[in-house]
C-alpha cells in the first residue's frame, strides 16, 4: 500500500505555489479587484493545461463566473469541483486551498489517456449571500449528468481532518463510502470515515438533482471566516493527501 502512495504523483509543491499565489490578490470577496484577478488568474492558469469555459451570472447586480474545464473523452464521468470566492479574509484554506488543489490536479490530467471525461468545476458565490450560488446555477444549465460528483472545500489546515458529511452520507451513502475506503487503502491519515458534521456547500445542488456528490471538507478549522485564515495556518502536505486521493479515485475508474 505504501508503495502505491508512494506511485501517485499528485504536485503538492506546485497545489502550495498555486495556494500562496491566490491568497495573495487579498480577499476574492465578490465585486473587488481580488475577486476579478482571481478570476483571471484561474482561467489563465487553466487554459495552460486545456481551454476553459464560463458561465457568467447576476446577484445584487455583483458578476458571478462559474469556470470550468473537461479533460479526456466519452461520457462524463467525474465533476471535481470547489469554490474560488471568499468572504472577506484572504481565504488561505476557506476559498484558496480547493482551487489550488485542482489547478495542480489540470497539470496532471492534461497529461492523462482518460477513458471518460474529468470535469473540474471552480464555482463563484459559494459564501455570498444565500451561499451556493455557482454551484445552483451551474446544475440549472448542466448538459450532460456526471456518474458521480466531489466537493472539495476547506483542504489545506496543517491539521487536516476530514470526516464523511451528513448530506454526503445520507443521499450518497454508496458513493461517500467508496471515496473513504480509497483513502482509507491508500493510507492517507487525514480522513475519517465516521460522520461528524453536516454541511450546507456546493454538493448540495447536485444531490438535489440527484446525483451522487461527496462533500470532502475539515470543518475543524478555528480560523474559518476570520483575518486569520492565512497560508501558515495550510500546508502542502495537507493539499498534497486531497490531491491524490482525487488522482486515484480518477484513475481506478
Ligand atoms: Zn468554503
């Protein structure tokens, strides 16, 4: 088992430069400069690795942009997502570290031979207002319906500990069980297959359209929605566990 740890070749160094890189256009709060340089960053980031879509809406007259990117081909199997909006901090673990993990995860896709195809989906609005705005929207236009949906949110605390999530578990028990038997295998120490919060986040919509959706989130984090969510509080090694638990449970399928 190690030594397929040890295989999976996640960029965990490249997931930090992306983390410390977001935090540092300041709060990506709707409506400010941060909020539209992230956004431009993310999208420039991504049109490294393939060519990104958006899905650009309206809330309080504030512009909302869902960006998303598909890698491989057939039908779609995963949509990875996460939201790339913060309240008013800088967001280190609560709005950076999720994008951060997926950018790193398009560096490897995009070298990939994907037998089905791998949707990452960064959603505006998560934390505004009624909260999960992007991820509403995004499922009211969705096409073509994933096999299976991961939420990842709050993926970074140097204490990272992830329980499975009420909702998760209780409309997607199958589906949440899988993710936590793979970390579980692959021996990643971080996650917990035990229920301890429930959780209103970006799984939601899907689970409501019903289709499985995993919220992989570490709600034990003193430092959420305060000036102190900041890169020291994150590590590598923690954006790392996330990464290749997602590579994996993309290449087992
Ligand atoms: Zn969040």
């Amino acid at each position: 088992m190690l030594f397929s740890l040890l295989a999976i070749d996640f960029p965990e160094d490249l997931a930090w430069r992306y983390l410390l890189k977001l935090t540092s256009f300041g709060p990506r709060y709707p409506g400010t400069q941060g909020h539209r340089l992230a956004k431009e960053y993310i999208i420039q980031e991504l049109s490294r690795y393939t060519h990104p879509d958006i899905q650009v809406f309206f809330i309080d007259k504030i512009e909302f942009t869902n960006i998303y990117a598909t890698f491989g081909k057939g039908k779609l199997k995963y949509v990875i997502g996460t939201h790339w909006d913060t309240v008013k901090d800088v967001g280190a673990n609560n709005g950076a570290s999720g994008v951060a993990v997926l950018l790193a995860l398009a560096d490897v896709l995009a070298k990939e031979n994907l037998r089905e195809k791998i949707m990452l989906v960064f959603f505006d609005g998560e934390d505004y207002g009624e909260l999960i705005n992007g991820s509403q929207e995004f499922v009211r236009r969705m096409k073509e319906k994933p096999e299976g949906v991961v939420i990842i949110d709050m993926v970074g605390d140097k204490n990272l500990e992830i329980y499975a999530e009420g909702f998760s578990l209780a409309f997607a028990r199958e589906f949440t069980e899988e993710i936590f038997k793979l970390a579980e295998e692959l021996g990643l120490p971080s996650f917990h297959r035990e229920k301890k919060y429930t959780i209103k986040d970006d799984h939601l919509p899907f689970l409501r359209a019903g289709i499985p959706a995993c919220l992989l989130i570490d709600f034990d984090y003193p430092y959420w929605k305060t000036p102190q969510d900041t890169p020291d509080k994150c590590s590598k090694e923690s954006l790392g566990e996330v990464g290749k638990l997602l590579l994996e449970l993309i290449r087992r399928n």
